[in-house]
C-alpha cells in the first residue's frame, strides 16, 4: 500500500509539474539585449534579394518567347498543402525567352518552384551569394494548352491544375477510368464501358494504354492479343454512354513468342511498345498493328530475366520501367522495380533510380517534367528524373489494379484566349479584361502577410520589446504586359502599439518610382510628399484603432485589448520605372517603413541602415545610444549593432509589455550571434526551444 501511495505521489507531482511548466522554455537564461553584440556588418535581414535569370523553352528545348509563369514558395506536388500555395509572382519571359528581375524572399528559404504553360513545374535552388545577396537561375518548359471543357461528372470547372487527369482500364476491367490529380474534384471517374465492336464477346486483360497527341486513346488486350482505339468523340464524361473500342489488328506471335505487349507510347509520333520478357521495343503502325523489332536493350548482368512495364516520354526524353531483376550496383534491390532513361538513338540504357518497390507496374511523364508510377494494386509515387527523386503520391480507396495508364493533356490545343488584346492569355493574366494591367508581385506572398516590430524610444535604447508598434503588411506591385510598374496595393494590419507616444508610420518608395496620390476608402488618410516620394499612412496609431489616450494596446492583460485593424491603401505609379533596381534593400518591397514620434515628422526610426528622409532631423544622429554616422551610411544602430526596428518576412506574434524580444523568441540571440547563418526561422514557432509563451501576447479568450 506504501509503495502504491508513493508511485501514486510521484504521479501527481509528475502531472503538476508538466501541467504548469510552459514546454516551450529552454534551461537557458535568455542573452539580455543590452550584452548582446551584433557581428559587423550584419544586417538584421530575414529577407534575401534574390537575381532571378530564367529562360523559357519548349520540350525540344528551343527557347519560347514571352511565356508566362508563376513563382512560389512551395512545392506544388504537395498534397499536405491541399492546393494552399504560397504564391509570389506572376510574370512572362522578354522576347528573348528570358526573365530577370530581383525579388525578396525569406532567408530560410532554400527552393523556389516555377509553374508554366499546362502545368509545367521546375524547382530551382537558391544559391546564397553572401551579403545578404542570393540568386536562380535555370530553364523551365512552357507549353500553352487551353481545355475545351468536356463537362460532367463534377469536372466542369477545371482549377489551376488542369491536364492532370490520368487514364487507364482496370485490369480484368470493362471499362474506361480517369483519375482526377488536382483541385476539389479529386478522385476516380467512369467514363463507361468499353465495347470491342469489331470482335465482341472477347474479355478484357489490358496491359498496355497510351494517349497519341491528337488525343485518340490505343490499348492492347492480351486476352485477344489485339490492338484497339478510342476515338475523342467517345469521352464525354458520362458513364451511363459506352466507350466504343475499335479493332485496329491482331498483335499476335512477338518475335519472341512472347505475346505479351507491356507498355505503349507515342515517342516523335511513333507508337512503340515493349515485351513483357524479351526486351525488344517494337515499333508499331498505329493504323494497322504491324509491327517489327526496333532494337533489343541490353541489361547489365542479372540474376533473372528483367520484366518490363512501362514506357513513358517527356518531350524527347524516353523513361521505362524494369520490374524486377537487374542487378545495378546495389544485390539487396536486385528485385526491385527500377527506372531507366533510354536513348533512342544509341541505344543506351542508363539507370535512373531505384524506388525500393518490387511490384511497380505502371509509368506515365506528364509535360511537368514528373513521372508517375503505380505500383500492383496500392501505391502511387512520383518521381523527379533529373533530380533524381521519388515520393509517396497517394494511395486510393479503394485501392486500384493499372497495368498501364497515360495523362490526358492532348488532344486539346487552341489558341489561348486574350480578352483585353493585352498579349497574355487570360488564363495567365491577374486582370484579363484590363489591357493596362497584367502581372502581380506579392511580398511576401498572396496569401501571407509579413510583420514590422518598432522600438519608439530612438535614440535612446528602450526596453527591446519590440512592441511599440507591431504592424503587419502585404504589398502587391502590379505591372502591364511589358513588367512596367502600373500601381501598388498595400493591406495593412494594425496588431499592437505598447507606446505611451503618439505613432505615425510612413514609407519612403524608390527613387525612380513616379507617385500618383494614393486611394484610402476606410480612412481616408493616406498623403504623398511627392518631393521626396514618401507616403504618409497615419499620424496616430491610435485614429487607426478608433482609441485614445495613452494606453498600451493588445500588448498585456492590463492596458487595451481591441481587435487589429485591416485596411487597404493603393498607390498609382503613373509612369515606369527608369532603371533595373539596385542592390539596396530599400528599392524592394517593403521599401523604406518608418515611424515617426509625437507628430513630429523629422523625428524619423528607420529599419537599420536604411537612410532617413529629407525631412529628419540630422541633429538627432549620434545622441544618446545610437552611433549613425551618415558618412558610412550607418542609421539607426546601437554601438554593440542592434536595430530600433525589425522587417520579419512571415506574419509573427510579438513580446508581452516589457520583455525583450530574446525573452520571448529565444532563438533570436542566436540568429544575431551567428550572422544569420543559425536559425533564420527564429521568429516562428517550429519546434521545441523556440519560444517562451510565458513572454509572448496572446489576445484574451472571450
């Protein structure tokens, strides 16, 4: 009973203690921000200005001019995002088929990923060049399809991710199936059953399926061994209607004797297929069904006979499929199912990857550039060749039993519409029916916004809670056809002011920018100092959240808890811009943010180094704890390097009234000490030791 009692004890104590213990808190004593030393040079930047080079071309690899493109953040092959991507621009290649330009994005990021044409998707790694300075540079595929919108089955409205329909027979099935890869309408689909007209009474065993670039459908059967097609005007997206397969010729006796056709695929116009066994790809008259030996791959040596089950090609690259046994440099996957690149004219077999599955089955490439694979009646991977790689892609329910499956992205060319006669396809155009608009450029992306954390008590230190003013914004720069600035589109959200001062906030914009003034519908307050290309938002934080008085606002339990305000402010740009931008980080979204104190314009608190406007008050450099020295274009630093100001790339909560931004983001100080170079990501919440909560505001619960 005693020795109960006390494991009892430990218990209760246990459940208290982790109870009442914040698992965020690390046993480290946060640095105090007055010990902490900024390495020279170092910037505070979460950002990266980033020197896009890309070159459009078409899947023979000729250069295709003025192609239009997207730019995001992540992986569009993840499902795990359900479609929620984070995208940062639209644009099109120059005449040249090139595209250069220089974005933000945020240091932690280490990819970028392009979308073109149908769908095309290329990552491209983002090389740091140092100081702050990265680049990508590459070539994308751009192909330009346009669906002509076969209706039914829920498919009416194809989203963003058109041409990602795969097609297939069900083994021992009789009937024709798509499978829908993107958007809402996932899933799988009945297209009807499928009579063989010209020989009825034959069972279907289909082991081979292609899609001809004029969209017309051809599988073997091997129950008959014959060769059929199905014609275009046989898919109508209704399963009630039979699928009528017409009889092209009898495919019997391989030069093997090996009957069993494997795989189909058009490849330069030409339908080819392999034998199951024998290792011959045969070329085949689609009109007939003769057929005759192209050449014989030769394996490298292996234990058994390899089997192989798929044939696939993008653009003029040629990908199959071996089953099983080849033994490439690795005996313990001897078995398992391999990819292998083909070179049509040589000969040449070169081993691709191994995925580690033995019963891969089925291979399809899609225009993107992806492979996709299905394995014996379960799994779905794909596959990035150039790379190479190869994921997880799904697993249906119920599972489903391919032999042989193929995209169905022909077969439905037309010329692009372009409403606005502005040369970008409205399916590309952010404003079709606007001939003086086109593109959008999103900092830090349309679908997020970033945070600026202000100190108010320059020149002197303050408490480095970074709360004074916590502001979040989204900037849109929007161009016409030839990249020509038209407009910017700024939403603001107003979060947080622990300021017993009066705050108002203000951007300087590029030089080369031509200011037209700006529309404020909710407040009305927006004004341009056109001589110096500054835009002045509020003069009071406090007009913005419909307070007064001198209160802390939504920064602890104590002072004012109201809800953050959003508003939206566009800015016309009524001419081009003059020159490429430079380097400097304020010629790039965000600018040159601001605050200003107590209604006093020319008392300017800037980002660091970000210079000061016309109107600042120069007599104020160099007083009390700051060290600016305009000869050095030093601004707004603390002699041991830290800011009065912070530009965090993604939107983040902020200290509670008091506590230093160290004290709640506990990373912070070690971002500092290395450079940047150790957790960029300090300011979210990705795992444990990031944060304190004890230290960070949180809204009260209603």
């Amino acid at each position: 009973m005693k020795k109960n009692l006390i494991l009892l004890s430990i218990a209760v104590i246990t459940i208290l203690f982790f109870t009442n213990c914040d698992l965020t808190k690390t046993e480290d004593t946060p640095v105090n921000m007055k010990d902490l030393e900024a390495p020279a040079g170092f910037k505070f930047n979460t950002t990266n200005q980033v020197s896009i080079n890309l070159t459009s071309v078409n899947l023979q690899g000729n250069t295709v001019p003025n192609a239009t493109f997207g730019i995001y953040k992540d992986d569009l092959a993840d499902s795990t995002l359900t479609w929620n991507f984070r995208k940062v621009l639209t644009a099109s290649t120059n005449e040249n088929a090139i595209y250069e330009a220089t974005i933000s994005l945020p240091t932690s990021l280490d990819s970028i990923w392009v979308q073109s044409g149908i769908g095309f998707v290329r990552s491209f790694p983002i090389e740091i060049t140092g100081n702050g300075q990265a680049e990508v540079n590459g070539v994308f595929p751009y192909y330009h399809y346009s669906p002509q919108g076969r209706g039914g089955s829920g498919r009416n409205n194809l989203d963003d991710f058109q041409f990602m329909t795969m097609w297939f027979v069900k083994h021992h099935d009789e009937e024709l199936h798509y499978y829908y890869l993107a958007g809402n309408n996932q899933g799988e689909y009945n297209e009807g059953h499928i009579n063989l007209t010209s020989k009825p009474g034959s069972n279907m065993d289909v082991k081979a399926f292609t899609i001809s670039d004029d969209g017309v459908m051809y599988f073997y059967n091997l129950d008959d061994k014959y060769l059929y097609k199905i014609l275009p005007s046989e898919i109508d997206s209704n399963s009630a209607t039979p699928v009528n397969a017409l009889q092209i010729g009898e495919m019997n006796g391989l030069d093997s004797g090996d009957s069993e056709l494997n795989s189909l695929e058009f490849i330069n116009g030409v339908l080819y297929g392999f034998g199951k066994k024998d290792e011959t790809l045969y070329q085949i008259n689609h009109n007939t069904a003769a057929y005759s030996a192209a050449f014989t791959i030769s394996f490298p040596t292996r234990p058994n006979n390899p089997e192989i089950t798929g044939l696939t090609c993008i653009g003029d690259t040629v990908y199959f499929l071996c089953k099983k046994g080849v033994s490439v440099s690795r005996p313990p996957h001897q078995d398992d199912g391999q990819i292998w690149r083909l070179d049509m004219i040589t000969h040449n077999i070169t081993h691709i990857i191994t995925p580690n599955q033995n019963d891969l089955e089925s291979l399809a490439g899609h225009p993107n550039g992806k492979l996709y694979l299905a394995s014996h009646n379960k799994k779905w991977y794909i596959s990035d060749p150039t790379v190479p790689n190869w994921a997880f892609l799904r697993e249906p329910s119920p599972h489903i039993d391919i032999k042989d499956w193929d995209f169905y992205y022909q077969g439905e060319i037309e010329e692009p519409t372009d409403s606005d006669g502005d040369g970008i396809p409205d399916v590309d155009d952010a404003y079709p029916n606007d001939a003086s608009r086109a593109f959008q450029s999103f900092t830090p992306s349309e679908t997020e916004f970033a945070t600026l954390m202000y100190e108010d008590l320059w020149p002197s230190m303050g408490d480095y809670d970074m709360n004074d003013l916590v502001l979040d914004y989204q900037i849109c720069e929007i161009t016409n056809a030839q990249h020509q600035m038209v407009e910017d589109s700024i939403n603001f959200n107003l979060r947080a002011s622990g300021a017993g001062y009066t705050l108002g906030f203000a951007i300087k914009f590029p030089s080369d920018y031509v200011l037209g003034d700006p529309v404020d519908p909710t407040f009305n307050l927006a004004t341009l100092e056109a001589s110096d290309n500054v835009i002045r938002f509020f003069n009071n934080q406090r007009t913005i959240f419909g307070v007064s008085g001198s209160e802390w606002i939504n920064t602890t339990d104590e002072g004012l808890n109201v809800p953050s305000v959003e508003w939206t402010v566009t800015i016309p740009i009524s001419s081009a811009k003059g020159a490429p931008r430079t380097i400097s980080p304020w010629d790039f979204p965000p600018y040159n943010p601001f605050i200003y104190v107590n209604n006093t314009r020319s008392h300017e608190i800037h980002l660091l180094d970000y210079p000061p406007t016309a109107a600042m008050d120069s007599s104020l450099f160099d007083t009390g704890d700051d060290v600016s020295n305009s000869g050095t274009g030093s601004y707004f630093l603390t002699g041991n390097g830290l800011p009065w100001a912070v530009n965090v790339t993604e939107a983040t909560d902020y200290p509670l009234e008091t506590y230093q931004i160290t004290e709640g983001f506990l990373h912070f100080a070690d971002w500092v000490e290395s450079s940047g170079e150790g957790y960029s990501d300090w300011y979210s919440n990705t795992g444990l030791g990031y944060r304190d909560n004890d230290c960070i505001y949180f809204p009260p619960q209603d």
